[in-house]
C-alpha cells in the first residue's frame, strides 16, 4: 500500500512552484536581453519538450489521438501566446511589474468562465475587480499617473489570454482521459516548433552566442519553470484540495515581487507597493468569491417546475 505524504511535503512543493514561476519573470527578462525575445522563448520551450519527452518515454504514455490530439495543438498555439507575449512584454517592463500584472490572469478567468457557463457572477467580485485595476494604475503610475508602457500592456494582454487558455483548457479536456503529460508534452512540442519557426535563424546564432549565465536561464525556465512545475502541480493536485492547492501556488505575484526587488535591484516606490497590495489581495478576494458562487449553485436544488408546465404535462 502506497503512504500518503505528510501534507506539509505537498505544501511545500507548491511553493517551490509558486516561486520558480516567480523567479521565471527576472530570468526570461534577463535571457531575452542576451540573445532576443523569439530565441529566448524557442530555447525555452525545446529544452522542456525534450525533458518532458524523456519523463513520458520513461513513463511510457500513451500519446493523445484524434480529437484529443486536435485539442492539445490548439491548446499549444494559446500556451505559445502566452509565454510570447509575457517575454515580450517583460523585456520591455521590469520583472516586478510583470509578475505582478500577469496575476490579473486570476481575475479575468472566472469572467470568462462565467460567461461560458452563463452564470453571472455576483456584484462582490466585480468590486474586486476594480480594486485590481485600481492596483494596475498605481503599479504603473512610477509616482506620477500615466498610461501603462508597452511592456505592461503586453504582460495585460499576456493575462488575459491565459485566461482565455485556463477556461478553454477546462472546457474542451473535460471529460477526456487523455494522459494529462501527454497532453502537456503536444502543447510543449507545439510551442518548441512555433517559437523556432518564429525565431528562425535568429535560433542558432542565439545558441552560438549564449554565455553559461544564458544557459542557466534557459535550463531554469524550460527544466525548472516548466517540466518541474508542470509535474509537480499534476502530482500535488491528486493529494490534496483544489483550493489548497490554487491559494499556495496563487503566491506567484509575491514572489515575483520579492525576486524582482531582491535578486533583480528593481525599484518600486510607495504607490507601487499600494497598488502590488491590491493587485494581490483583489486576486485572491476574487478568486475566493469565485469559489463560493460555484459552491453554492452546486449545491442549490434544482428549480421546481412552474404551475404552467405542471399544467402543460
């Protein structure tokens, strides 16, 4: 018989997850300024395909076929979006500003998901959501009010189409019983070819050129950042909550804040602090409020009949 591990050995590999996601924003940042954005996002992902691909050989899992074969590509394209568009978006803004703004991600997905569900969340979480907006300007501001940089608008569009890939990840693997690695290595091999193709011959001489700092990074992000948390987070899942397990990993923002000030020198003044707070709480608060909408409609009994359709039967 297979021992559970103690609680606080999963605990703690969450939080391992939640802060090498953290780390990742200064690493890529600091990657894509030595070798470009396209070439740093391609390294990225064909280090973890080919990790990932050594784990599921060992592992010996069965690939996904047909539909499910379709979906995991497509699911591919909006991972490769994602991590794109954040590199992007973080060569151009500081690695705090990016950790803290892709956590918008938490606030944007039960929107979405309540409009595919049509289910209208309450007015609560929508307070929330402006509270995290309200966080984005003070973030943003650098002490004085002004519009976002391109690199923030990038990390926000990089938020809300993870929020477009969580809810349609959800929605079309529902129900499937495809290997959750398998389907994850297709999305890796996915991103590894569209990022190459992207970077084209940029990717060699990016190779040529890359200094051991350089090959850390990318080891970090495509070993650590990827295949690590990936498997991790697939494992810590199956032994304990859902709840549990979002909340520490919802840790992100502040370790992307701690390694951006603390590891990266970055600067963040009384108003960015203010408005990291909020972006934090906000998402927490709504995710929580999400939570207990959800709990409470699958709880609720179902509608008894109208005296019409009692009539009509």
């Amino acid at each position: 018989m297979t021992r559970r591990p103690p609680e606080i050995v999963v605990d703690v590999l969450l939080i391992a997850v939640a802060a090498v996601w953290g780390a990742s924003f200064l690493a890529a940042k600091e990657l894509a300024a030595e070798v470009g954005v396209a070439p740093a996002v391609a390294l990225r992902f064909l280090v973890a395909a080919a990790a990932l691909g050594v784990v599921c050989v060992a592992r010996r899992e069965r690939m996904p076929r047909g539909r499910g074969l379709a979906i995991a590509a497509v699911l591919g394209c909006s991972q490769a979006a994602v991590i794109g568009l954040e590199t992007w978006g973080v060569h151009l803004t500081s690695a705090t500003n990016a950790g803290l703004l892709i956590s918008l991600a938490l606030v944007f997905t039960p929107v979405l998901e309540s409009l595919a569900a049509r289910s209208w969340l309450p007015r609560s979480y929508f307070v929330a959501a402006v509270a995290a907006v309200v966080g984005v300007a003070l973030l943003v501001s650098g002490g004085g009010l002004r519009m976002p940089t391109l690199g923030d608008a990038l990390v926000i569009a990089a938020a809300v189409v993870r929020a477009v890939h969580v809810t349609a990840s959800a929605r079309l693997t529902r129900g499937r019983g495809d290997s959750t690695l398998a389907v994850v290595l297709v999305q890796l091999t996915v991103c590894a070819m569209a990022s190459s193709a992207v970077a084209g011959a940029d990717l060699p001489r990016a190779v040529g050129r890359l200094t051991a700092s350089g090959w850390g990074s990318v080891l970090f992000l495509g070993l650590l950042c990827s295949v690590f948390a990936f498997v991790v987070q697939l494992w810590a899942v199956r032994r304990t909550s859902a709840t549990r397990a979002s909340i520490l990993m919802g840790t992100e923002p502040v370790w992307a804040l701690a390694v951006g000030v603390v590891v990266g020198g970055e600067a963040v003044g009384v108003p960015g602090l203010a408005g990291a707070a909020l972006i934090v709480a906000a998402s927490y608060a709504g995710q929580a409020i999400e939570r207990r909408h959800r709990r409470a409609r699958a709880a609720a009994p179902a509608p008894h009949a109208s005296v019409a359709e009692t009539a009509r039967r």
